[in-house]
C-alpha cells in the first residue's frame, strides 16, 4: 500500500470519527424532545410510569438515554401532581442544542419553544396547524402555569390510563390556534379534548386526531 493510499484511509477514518462523535454530543446534549410518536392508545399512557418509560424509550433510541428522562404531564386528584414540578430545574435544549428555557419559571414565562424549536427526539420538527395531518395538540393535563387541574375537574383522561371518555388539557407546540388569543397561542393549556362527531370518545386516538393531535407529549430530562 502507497503512502498516499494509507494517508487517504487514515484521514477517512478520522473524519468518520470526528463527524460520529459531533453527532452524538449533539445527542448527549439534548434535554427535551417532543415524542416523535404515542403508545398509540390515544390518551392513556399507562399513567405517568407509562408515558415517562414511553420518552426514556425514545431517548435511548436517539442516543439520550443516558438521562432521567420525565414526561410533561400533569395528575388530577388530592393532591394532583404538577407537571412543572416533575422535570428538574433546567436549562433545556433540543435535539440541535437550542435553548427551549433556562428555568422552570423562564419555561412557563417567555420561553423559546416554538414549531422550529420543539423537536421530537429524532431533531425533526413536527407538523403544526398549517400542515397535513395537523399534530400540534400536545397532551399535558395542565393549567398555563404548569400545574394540575383542580379536584373534581379531571383535565388527565383519569390521570393517562384510559382511551375512552374523558378530556385531556393539550397545548400547541407551534403557538397557533383558530383565534389571535393566549390559548390558542400556549405551548401547554390551550382547550380540552372532546368526543369527535363519529362519536369516538374524547381520550380516543380518533379524537385526539379529529382535533389536531396524534397522542404526543413533552420529554424533559429531570437531571
């Protein structure tokens, strides 16, 4: 072998090397993610066990899973768990390394998170309400500020075990909605589910989808 034959090869490599360690400090690096994909049971998660072992699976899959891994999702009950109180202290950064906040208070004030910012875990963005299929309701079960709903007002499809009748609180990822208002611009309180025309209950796959959602969720790292 030629010298410059090996000189190519060595250079190669150490471009492969250097270009897969980029890509995975990238990775390493990400600590929030909208789920590229749902359990597929509409509403129910499997609880909150379910639907943090649903990120930490899709974490693990885009080379993350080295992080605690806690889904955005908010409990109804006494007392109901706060979505806000389940995900560490920030900051928080996408798949491409972009700051979505700094803090908990900066997440639920003026944050970044946008359609071009809330990335599912794979760095893609995800379809808003201009796009075919509409997927920017986002499950959360919570109040703007990041808290439960409270007792008596079940905002969780029975805190995310159940694809039948209920309603779940979902926000918009892309900040967009049928009107120039602050629900139909919020990231995690913009209108409840409901029950479709067809008369799929509103916990369903089919009436999350009717309108504007696909079952997804937010994935923050708590560590």
């Amino acid at each position: 072998m030629t010298k410059t034959k090996l000189g190519s090869i060595c250079l190669t490599a150490v471009a492969a090397m250097v270009l897969g360690c980029a890509s995975t400090g990238s990775k390493d690096g990400m600590s929030f993610f909208v789920t590229s994909s749902g359990p597929g049971k509409g509403a129910d998660l499997g609880g909150l066990a379910g639907a943090d072992r649903h990120c930490q699976t899709l974490a693990q899959s885009a080379g993350a899973g080295n992080r605690a891994w806690r889904a955005y999702l908010s409990t109804s009950g006494t007392p109901g768990v706060n979505a806000r109180d389940r995900i560490g202290k920030g900051p928080w950064k996408n798949a491409k390394g972009e700051v979505i906040a700094n803090s908990v208070d900066e997440l639920h004030g003026n944050n970044n998170l946008t359609k071009q910012t809330a990335l599912t875990e794979k760095g893609e963005v995800v379809n808003g309400r201009t796009d075919k299929p509409n997927m920017h309701d986002v499950l959360t079960g919570s109040q703007p500020d990041g808290r439960a709903f409270p007792p008596g007002k079940d905002m969780t499809c029975s805190n995310w075990t159940t694809s039948g009748e209920g309603a779940a609180m979902v926000g918009h990822h892309d900040r967009q909605g049928l009107r120039d208002d602050a629900p139909s611009k919020s990231w995690n309180s913009s209108h409840p589910s409901r029950a479709n025309k067809a008369g799929d209950p509103g916990c369903s796959i089919k009436a999350l989808q009717g309108t504007g959602g696909n079952g997804l969720f937010y994935c923050f790292a708590a560590d």
